[in-house]
C-alpha cells in the first residue's frame, strides 16, 4: 500500500457538495472512494411538496442500503460512518425555494435531516440575488428572517450560487459562520460562479469556510484540467485566507447527461437560459465519486504536509460543521 493510500484510508473525508444522480451505484462509488461524508443535494428548483418527495425518497435509501450510508445530524454522525466504513449523508439544499414563503419550513426540514442550505441558486427568488442576475439586490427582508431562523436551527447557509452583493448581506447578518461549500478563485478564471479575491477574504474574515470545487467550466483549464490544477486551485485560495478554512466541494455529477445540464441551466429549472457549460468532463484523475484516493494523491505529489491534507480532505470540514451545527 502506498503512502497516500494509508493516508487517505485513515483520514476523514468530507465533500461540501456532491450532484449525483443518487442510487445504489452512486452510492458504491462514493464509498469505494473513502467518502467518509458529503453534502447530497436533494432540492434545487424544487417547491415544499417536491421536496418532501425528495427527502421521503433519502428515507427509503438509507434503510434499502443501510450497509452503505447513513443520515448525519451531527459531527457525532460522520464519526460514526467512519467506524462503520459507511458513507454519511448530509442532506443539503442548493435553493431556498423549498421554503417557499414560510419559516416555519426552515425547522420542519432540518428535522427531516436537512443540515445545508444555499440562499439562492444562480436566480432571484424570495431571499436574494444569485449569481447569475443582472442586477444583485441583495438580501431581501424575508431573507434576513430566514437566515435567523437557519441560524436558530443550525442550518448552514451555502453562498456558492448566490450574488456577490447577497452574499455580503448573508455573512455580516448571520451570527453563525456561513459558506462557499463549493467554489473556484475567480483570480484563476473570470466567471460568474467564481468568487473573487476580496470575497474569500471577507467570508474567511468572518469566521466562514470555503470548499473549492473542480466542476470543469470554473476551472483555469476547464476540460484540460487535471488533479494538479484542482489542488493548485486549492492552494491558491490558502494562499488567500489559510488552510484552516478551506475543503472540498468536488460539485461531482455522477450519472447525470444532458437533461440534467439543461435543467440546472435555466432559471427555475425551465426559462431563460443562463449559461452554456459546453462539455462537462470531470478532471483527469478524478472520473468517479470512487476516485477520492487520486485527489490525496495529488495533494501528496505536489508536496503537501500529511497534517495540511488531512485538515483539506476533512478536518477543516468537521470542525466547521461542529460550530455551525453545534451538534
């Protein structure tokens, strides 16, 4: 067994975001790979009843294929699917549109094992701006109630999709830490989904974490990317804010075709046309969610210390996690 191999099958492993097209095969891959934990998307575009589906349908899964994940609550959860050599699913949001206009939904979901939620998905909706408006208006006064009553719960709030201007608003209102869970540095490539310099500085600044993604249209090479981009990308955001706060956020999309890229690339699932991401082929190295062992490989080769991939792969994460949920 190689070094890296030892490394990785000893450490805990924490994704911010993973997109998959869940079931069993997705769920073999991540647990070939070591996953010890990951952010499951399970609402996007979603309204309250489809989400509830969603959800009822992570029921089923956990108990069919309880020998290959577990629903996580808390730190004391992922813990345990490391003892267990199981996979710890972190149910998460990538819209607020599940909520709709109700806080009290904010409660009911996170009873239902829902333990991340992203403000806005590219779009407007009834908190704030995303990153694909025209114009940022910023958070919304329903919003500032909704991010108090995720802050009440321990519900994290995901900044990944949401505007720059909203996402100032989210970290200076939020007495609980909030996140970019899945992001690239837009020093390394100008997008609209990447964050600039001074906004990992300011999220950091305020005690917030941030999980570099390696979805190829953010990357500086895009489909030419290999590891060795995805971790120089990492290290050039701990270049920026240090490597205290910073983890992955693979943004993985297993299973998924062109359906899936048309959905999630038009506002509200099916108007206007918000961007064209062209081929999505995942960087050389990392094909499958069962290819985690290359990602600590890479760390490794481009001469990271065992102790700063150890804290990138997921220390960073579970102690994040831990003061956000305080559970």
């Amino acid at each position: 067994m190689t070094a890296a191999a030892a490394l990785h099958g000893e450490t805990l492993v924490i994704d911010g975001l993973v997109v998959s097209n869940w079931g069993p095969d997705v769920f073999r891959s991540m647990q070939a790979g070591g996953l010890t934990a990951a952010n499951c998307t399970c609402s996007v575009w979603e309204n309250t009843a489809d989400t509830r589906a969603n959800v009822a349908r992570w029921r089923d899964w956990f108990e069919a294929h309880d020998d290959l994940i577990l629903p996580v609550c808390g730190v004391a959860d992922i813990h345990a699917a490391k003892a267990a050599g199981k996979v710890g699913i972190i149910l998460g949001f990538q819209n607020t549109s599940a909520f709709e206009d109700r806080l009290e939904r904010v409660a009911e979901f996170k009873e239902t094992g829902v333990g991340i939620a992203q403000i806005t998905y590219n779009t407007q909706n009834l908190a704030g701006s995303g990153s694909y408006e025209t114009r940022d208006g910023g958070l919304s006064d329903f919003g500032r109630e909704m991010v108090a009553e995720m802050n009440r719960v321990g519900m994290l709030c995901d900044l990944s999709h949401v505007g720059p201007v909203t996402s100032r608003d989210v970290i200076e209102v939020s007495e609980r830490p909030v996140a970019y869970t899945h992001c690239l540095p837009a020093g390394l490539r100008s997008h609209p989904r990447n964050k600039s310099d001074d906004e990992l500085r300011f999220m950091a600044s305020r005690g917030g974490f941030v999980g570099v993604t390696m979805f190829p249209p953010f990357l500086a090479r895009g489909t030419e990317a290999t590891l060795v981009d995805v971790v120089a990308a990492i290290d050039y955001v701990i270049a920026l804010i240090g490597e205290d706060c910073v983890g992955i956020g693979t943004d993985m999309t297993q299973g998924y075709g062109d359906d899936f890229f048309e959905w999630i690339t038009r506002d509200k699932g099916y108007a206007r046309k918000l961007t064209e991401f062209g081929e999505i082929s995942f960087p050389d190295g990392f094909a499958s969610l069962a290819d985690y062992p290359a990602l600590t490989a890479a760390m490794l080769a481009s001469g990271w210390s065992e102790a700063k991939t150890r804290k990138v792969l997921g220390e960073n994460w579970l102690r994040f996690l831990k003061e956000v949920w305080q559970a």
